[in-house]
C-alpha cells in the first residue's frame, strides 16, 4: 500500500529560508549581555508569534526539544542527588534530560487507557529530595494535568509538560504544555510541524524565562545578576533559518490538526466494530492531536500473539505498525546505574535513595510494551478518508480469517 509521506514543507517555507541566507544573517546570536543574547531577528519573531498563538509569557525557542528539556530541568536550580519523578513510557530524553544535571529520576507507571502517567501513583514516589514532576503528554493527548498540579502544590514542586508530540491538543480552552510551570514542543521532521530540528519551552514565569534563556546561550558568561547563580550554560541556540521556518509553519498548525483529528477519528468509526480491539480513548475534557493511533489488544480473548496479529497487518499492507513502545527504565543506563562511566552515579549522591532499583510497580508500562500494545504512525502519513477505508479492510480481513 503506497501513502503520501507527511511533508508540510511548501513553497512558503522555501521563500522564508531563501530569505534569510540571501541576507547572509544565519544566526543572530551572541554570548554575551545586550539585544543579541536573545537570538536573531527571526528567532525573537518566531518566539513572539508562539507567546501569541499559545497565550503564554514567554516562549523560549531551542535547537531541540531534547535542549528544552534539559533546560527545563537546569532552570529549577535543582541540586546533585535531587529526584525527578517521570513517566516510564516516552521518548529516552524525557528521563535523560534529568541525568544532566546529576539528578535522580523516579520512575512512576501509567493509565493503562491514555497511556500518560499515573497521577494516583506519585504521591508514594515523593520524597524530602522531590523536586518537580514531569509528564510526557503521549501520542498527542494530555496528562491529567489538572489533578497532577494539585499534588505538586500540596507538596511545593514544579511540573514539567513535555509536550513534544501533543502540539495544538488542549485540556479545556488551554493548550497543553501551557498549563504547567514549564512546558513546551518538538519540532523535528516527524512532527506535526517541523523545521528539521528544533523545540520550544513555553513558561509565564519571568524567573524561570531568564534561566531558560541562559542555559540555551552559554550561561555563566553573561550572568550579572547574583539571584541567578549556578547557571550551567550550553550552545542550545536555533538559527535564523530554522526560525524563518517555523513562523511559517505555525500558520498551518491549525488546519493540519484538524486533518489529523479528522482522519483518526473515521479510522476509530471504522475500526469500532472489530472485538478485542482496545482503540483511543478521549478524555472528556481534552483533546487528541495523534502523533500515533494507539491500540491495544485483549489477549485473554484470543488465542494469538500480538505479534502474530500485527504480523499478518503487515502482510496484508497495514503501514507503519510498531509493536510496543519505549522503557526507557530498561536502558542500560538506569537498568544498570551507570551514568558517565561511574556506576551508580548520580545514584548514588542520595544516600537515602532505596537500593531497589527494579521498578517491579511499573506494571502497565510493561505489559502494554512486552504484549498488548501496538500502533499506526500516522506522523509519518499524510493519510486521507480513502486511505483509511483501505487501511480498515485490511483489518477486518485479519480479524475475519483469525480473531472472529
């Protein structure tokens, strides 16, 4: 079965880039005090037009979201040996990012119906060296962000929306990634808008905003203000070009959302029918975005394997299946506990920190991972109603021949 690839990427794009290189300004970064330190005249438009879009104070853009995220962390003034509670299942930089600045992070299990973390599990994971929480707004919908900030305030922490594949999706009227103390998006090519690389922390917290924007510019080498102290700075800046890009991108985000929804949505009408497939589930007050189509299936009820079954999807045309998705609590890294070639560090900075390290509560994490779950990449598509009819025939034929 042959699909359009998703590309975004027209001729306004390539008018905005060839701009900016004909102009011969393809960063305007310094790193040093003054109008520079904050980016050239496309990063500071770019970020400008986010603030707006998403409602927010400040926009902080970065030449990853793996940069954002690790600045995420370092702007908390968090200290070696402090811990981190984060979702198992995610993209490995949503944990890592953690490690950077020799923190612990606490692993917590997920909703077996949304796949976002559990927030009735992480008041039994906060400790005295809890510092923040952090979510991973999975496959294109929310947390529970409402009922997760409620127990970061009883306990005084902060909340980190890493929000990478849920751009546009809301909770309410509000963005998601706008609701928590920072929160933000990737902009890498599989996204559901791009420019190439890049991402974007979004914050109203001015103090916050200043850290944020030391960390991406080489920190230290411009501090002059004694309240912003132990700035761990890197070159996490994106370029003119990049930034061009993504203002142009940004005025499609809204009409590609609604395709998006729109073509997931009549493949969860066609698929709804078939029996022990579990299919998204929305939650009433939030909204899906879909970077994946997730699914799961009911193995108690049938007497094949999910790999089995997403074997024959794949023979008879089904494209860009996955079978489970991401541990990222069985890298060797937080499996073993080597970090920087030293074994148990930072583990080991937090004395206190317990010696079983086997995540033996991470139940649904991995049993959707090792047996049940599998999806679509619709990131990878640029899907129509059409293709979805095909795509659901396919299916029914599977069930037809071996599950019904």
């Amino acid at each position: 079965m042959k699909l359009k690839k998703y590309n975004t990427i027209g001729n306004e794009e390539v008018l905005a880039a060839k701009k900016v290189v004909e102009k011969g300004e393809l960063s305007g970064f310094l790193g040093s005090e003054g109008r520079n330190f904050l980016g050239g005249k496309k990063v500071r438009e770019f970020e400008s037009k986010i603030e707006r879009y998403f409602k927010v104070k400040y926009a902080v853009t970065f030449n990853s979201w793996t940069s954002g995220l690790i600045a995420c962390v370092g702007s908390l003034d968090v200290s070696p040996g402090d811990e981190i509670i984060v979702t198992s299942w995610s993209m490995c930089a949503t944990a890592t990012s953690i490690l950077h600045f020799n923190c612990i992070p606490v692993f917590v299990d997920i909703n077996i119906d949304d796949y976002n973390l559990d927030y009735s599990k992480i008041e039994k994971k906060i400790t005295k060296r809890t510092k923040a929480i952090m979510v991973a707004d999975i496959f294109g919908q929310s947390s529970d962000i409402n009922a997760i900030n409620k127990i970061a305030k009883k306990y005084s922490l902060k909340v980190i929306c890493d929000s990478a594949q849920a751009i546009g999706s809301k909770v309410g009227k509000k963005f998601t990634g706008t609701l928590a103390d920072l929160g933000g998006f990737s902009f890498n090519y599989h996204k559901h808008i791009h420019t190439g690389e890049g991402g974007v922390v979004l914050t109203n917290n001015k103090n916050l905003y200043r850290r944020l924007c030391l960390i991406r510019n080489h920190g230290e080498a411009v501090v002059s203000n004694k309240s912003l102290n132990n700035i761990l700075g890197y070159n996490f800046r994106l370029g003119e070009i990049e930034a061009a890009i993504g203002i142009e991108q940004l005025k499609k985000l809204n009409n590609l959302i609604i395709k998006r929804i729109k073509v997931c949505q009549y493949l969860t009408k066609k698929l709804s029918n078939l029996p022990f497939l579990k299919l998204p589930t929305i939650k009433n007050d939030r909204s899906n975005v879909y970077y994946l189509y997730p699914m799961q299936l009911d193995l108690k009820k049938i007497k094949y394997s999910r790999k089995f079954i997403v074997d024959k999807l794949k023979k008879e045309g089904v494209p860009g299946l996955i079978e489970g998705y991401v541990n990222i609590h069985k890298l060797p890294i937080f499996k073993k506990k080597v970090a920087y070639g030293k074994k148990n560090f930072p583990w080991s900075l937090n004395k206190k920190y317990k010696k079983d390290y086997s995540f033996k509560d991470l139940y649904n994490t991995e049993l959707l991972h090792n047996k049940t779950f599998f999806a679509i990449e619709v990131c990878l598509y640029d899907l129509s109603l059409k293709d979805v009819e095909i795509i659901s025939k396919k299916f029914f034929k599977v069930w037809k021949k071996y599950i019904i």
